[in-house]
C-alpha cells in the first residue's frame, strides 16, 4: 500500500524497515494535536518498504489508513537495539521558530565501546 502525503517528508530518519502507525486527530486544544478517542493507542499500519519525497509504500497488516489520520513510525527494536558508544559525542539542537519555548531535560545513555 502506498501512503500520499499533501506535502514533502521533513523527516530524515525515517527509512525503509520501520513500522507505520496511524491515530486519528480527535482535537486540537492550544495549537497541540491530542490522538485517538479517548486516548486509544496508535495502530500498527504495517513495515515500511520505500520511501520517497512525499510517500512511504508499506507492507499493510491489513489496517489502512484514511485521510486525514497522523502518520507516525517507529524503528525496529531487533536492529536498533544498541544504545550510543564511544568516547565523545556531540549534539546541536536548534528552535527556529519565534515563539517561547522550553527545554526540560535532555538525556543519554553512554557505553564506553573501548578500553
């Protein structure tokens, strides 16, 4: 099954091997989408198989999709499993927007990968 999307993928992590999940949008309350009624979870859409600008095809578990639901995805457990390793590591986040924002907490789980 192919996925259209109305508007490019700006997610660069999202590759083939990963799962799809759809929710539905049940409300937006203060510019923030709250998903599925009454706080139901997401449901498996299937393995995503490719990907293009503005499309994923997935292998379908049988759920579809319909317009207007949140497309989400998660990486496979069995593959990526290992949590970050070395001696350095280095992160740049950035907020562009103009708005007031808040960061409450960033964290790592770090395992030295050699003596």
């Amino acid at each position: 099954m192919i996925i259209n999307f109305s508007s490019a993928i700006d997610n660069s992590s999202v590759a083939v091997g990963d799962i799809a999940y759809a929710s539905s949008v049940s409300s937006i309350k203060n510019g923030l989408q709250y998903f599925g009624e009454g706080g139901a979870t997401p449901n498996r859409v299937g393995r995503i198989i490719s990907v293009g600008s503005n499309f994923i095809e997935v292998e379908s578990d049988s759920l579809s999709p319909v317009e207007g639901d949140f497309i989400m995805f998660s990486k496979d457990n069995s593959v990526n499993e290992a949590s970050l390793k070395g001696y350095y590591a280095s992160i740049t986040m950035k907020n562009e927007s103009t708005d007031r924002a808040e960061l409450f907490a960033v964290n790592a789980v770090v395992h030295e990968s050699s003596k």
